[in-house]
C-alpha cells in the first residue's frame, strides 16, 4: 500500500494506492468498500480516497489523481464515496472501473453550490 498527494495552490487531494494480490488484501481497503471487493477485483491496482461519508469528488479532483496513474501497466479500480456525473463521464471514457458508495447524483456546479453556503 502506498499514499500519494496531488497538490495544487489551493487543496491537496491524499491517496492511496492498493495491489490486490489476493484475497487476503481484501483488509486493506478501506471500510466502507470491504463488502463490495469480490475475487472479481484480485489483480486490480485499488485507487482509494475522499471516502468519508459526505465526501464529492469533482471532475477536476479526479483528473488530477488520474494524471498520476499509470495505466498501461495496471488496471486501476477506482474507490471514492461519490463523483460527479461528470467525473463518471471521464471514468467511464477512459475505461476505467469504479466503485462508490453513495448512489446520490451531483453535479460539479450543483456540489459547488452548496459548497459556497
């Protein structure tokens, strides 16, 4: 398991990067996440954060984490509470796999907007 920061002027966006070998790394993802890893994922590279429960991930935010990531040597699963729909439009782009646990739509402006409040 490995942490990364992404930093810019205004916010840093903290990772961690999470080899499935097996199923015994299963414990190393984090919490919310444990009960929807499946064999499915075992060789996978887990991409993890932003995972408290009220966390966005914005469109931008995620762009900057991917621009990190190799991916022409892994295949990356993506684990972060909640995305924009246009942070899944780029996922889903890419060809990228994700998982969130919060089913909620946002917006980047919508999640902005109540940001500024």
């Amino acid at each position: 398991m490995s942490e990364h920061v992404v930093c810019n002027w205004k916010k840093m966006i903290k990772f961690q990067t999470i080899y499935l070998k097996d199923k015994y790394d299963f414990s190393k993802v984090p919490n919310g996440f444990i009960k929807l890893i499946t064999k499915n994922q075992i060789g996978k590279k887990i991409v993890s954060f932003k995972t408290d429960r009220n966390d966005v991930v914005l469109s931008r935010e995620l762009e900057k984490v991917i621009s990190k990531l190799d991916f022409d040597k892994s295949h990356y699963l993506i684990l972060t509470t909640n995305l924009t729909m246009e942070g899944i439009k780029i996922l889903k782009e890419k060809g990228i796999e994700y998982m969130t646990t919060s089913d909620y739509i946002w917006t980047d402006e919508s999640y902005k907007s109540i940001k500024l409040i």
